[in-house]
C-alpha cells in the first residue's frame, strides 16, 4: 500500500525582502485511495503547502521530510517527483506557448513512465479522456492554457491526471471558477481515478461545495502554516457554518 507522509514540514518562499517562513511544522500522512481535504484562510500557506510538495524551486524545505513509500523526496527534482508518482495540479496553471496539449501530455507520459506510450492505445486514451471530461476534440491541438477558461485549464488538469496516473495528486483549488456542472465533470474525473488507480487526494479548497461530489475520508484545518485540527466529513459543514475565526485566534493565542 502507497503512503505520502509530511513529516514536521517548515518551508520558506523566496521573496523581495528574502526567505519569509511560511510552513511552521506540517504533519499529514495520506494513504493510497485516501482523500484530505485542507481548508483554511487565505493567506494560511495552503498553496505554499502544494508549491513545496511539487518541488517548486521558489519554495524551501528549511526542516521537516516528504516520504513517498519510504523514498524521501524533500530535495528531489520536480522530475523525479512525478517519476516517482506525485501530481499536481495548480491554482494558477501555467501557459506554455508553442507546446500543444496533445504533444505535452505525451511529453510528459514519456518522461514518467521511461518510455513512450504505445501510439495507438494512447490515441484512443487521449480521446476517451476528453470525451469523459466534456472537451472539445480541437482543444488537444491548441497550445497548453494559452486562451483557456478557468473551467478550460481545470480540465485540462484533469487531463493531465487521468492519463498520467499518478498515485498522489495535490489539487490546489481545482474548484474555484467552476460553474457546477463544470465542477461536477472535474469531480467524476478525480473520483475515476480514485477507482481506477486508487489515487491519494490531497484537496485544498475553500469550500464545502467541491466535497459534496469529492467525499474526503479526512478534512484538516490550516491556520498559520499548520494543521490546526483534524476530523472527518463533518468538519467541514462546521468550517462552512462557522468560518475560520476560532481556529485563527486560538492559533493567534498560541504564536
Ligand atoms: P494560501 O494558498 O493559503 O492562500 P499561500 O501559500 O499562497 O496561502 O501564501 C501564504 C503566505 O505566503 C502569504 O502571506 C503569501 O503572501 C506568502 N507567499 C507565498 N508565496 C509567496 C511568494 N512567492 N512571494 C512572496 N510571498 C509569498
Ligand atoms: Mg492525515
Ligand atoms: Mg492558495
């Protein structure tokens, strides 16, 4: 059985007046199949949290270890982050001008897996994933995120995770500027993979709505850089009811 664990994680970003410490000792241990939902503030350092577990560059370990299945990446290239199994798909997503979607998925595939994925199969791959995620056949030849929606590159997102299969996927608001049917083809496709390749979720959101349709096993509270409190699917109609404020001035208390 797959197994991400955070271990005691602080991380600095880089910025103008230099490293500002943003992640003060994070825990998290989610299994192959399990999904966690982090909701929090904004501001908390949730994207910090999925920047420092892709590898961003910008983005220092400063203490504290990532551990996939006993290999510790804390210091590993974004590459072998993906080789070895980690996805992510961000709140802002990149343009990459001149690379297709279709070139960079099989770009991508080649580099993961070792090796190119046989044409035909792949073809028929590609298609059957669009067809599930309600996109346009045309869309696979324009250039990766240039001119997209917001509810183009959250698909092309899930794209992404459908067809490289990785065993970890942090989602970084993946719901945020989806209408709700859109939402809805984005969560089939997250919960297809869940069945398909028993992937780990780790979903921030702000939220309740997106979990209506993505049940999460775990929902943390992030405050300042920490997981404040844990608990289950009911913690997060409380956060919706009640908001942040109690969590933020008990953190506040403790600083
Ligand atoms: P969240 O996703 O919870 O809204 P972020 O992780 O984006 O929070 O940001 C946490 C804190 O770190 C914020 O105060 C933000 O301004 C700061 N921060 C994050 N990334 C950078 C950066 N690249 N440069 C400067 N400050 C940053
Ligand atoms: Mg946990
Ligand atoms: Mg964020």
């Amino acid at each position: 059985m797959s197994v991400l664990e955070i271990r005691d994680l602080h991380v600095s970003v880089d910025t103008e007046q230099g490293a500002k410490q943003i992640l003060r000792g994070v825990n998290l241990t989610i299994k192959q199949g399990e999904t966690h939902a982090i909701m929090g503030p904004n501001g908390s350092g949730k994207s910090t949290l999925a920047y420092a577990i892709a590898g961003h560059p910008k983005y220092h370990v400063t203490s504290g270890s990532i551990v996939l299945d006993g290999e510790d990446l804390t210091q590993a290239t974004v590459d072998a982050r993906a080789r070895a199994g980690l996805f992510l798909a961000m709140q802002y997503p990149v343009e990459i001008p001149g690379v297709t979607v279709t070139n960079f998925l099989r770009t991508a595939k080649t580099a993961i897996d070792g090796s190119a994925p046989p044409i035909r199969t792949w073809v028929k791959d590609v298609r059957t994933s669009m067809e599930n995620l309600r996109m346009d056949k045309a869309f696979a030849e324009r250039n990766v995120n240039e001119g997209f929606s917001g509810g183009e590159k959250k698909r092309n997102e899930i794209l992404q995770l459908e067809l490289l299969k990785p065993q970890f996927a942090v989602l970084d608001e993946t719901d945020s500027g989806l209408d709700v049917d859109a939402l809805k083809i984005v969560s089939e496709g997250v919960n297809r993979a869940k069945e398909n390749t028993g992937l780990g979720v780790l979903l921030i959101t702000h939220y309740n709505r997106i979990l209506r349709y993505i049940t999460p096993d775990f929902v943390h509270v992030f405050v300042a850089g920490q997981v404040v409190e844990s608990g289950g699917p009911e913690l997060a109609v409380q956060l919706e009811n009640d908001g942040y404020d109690t969590y933020v001035a008990a953190s506040a208390a403790a600083a």
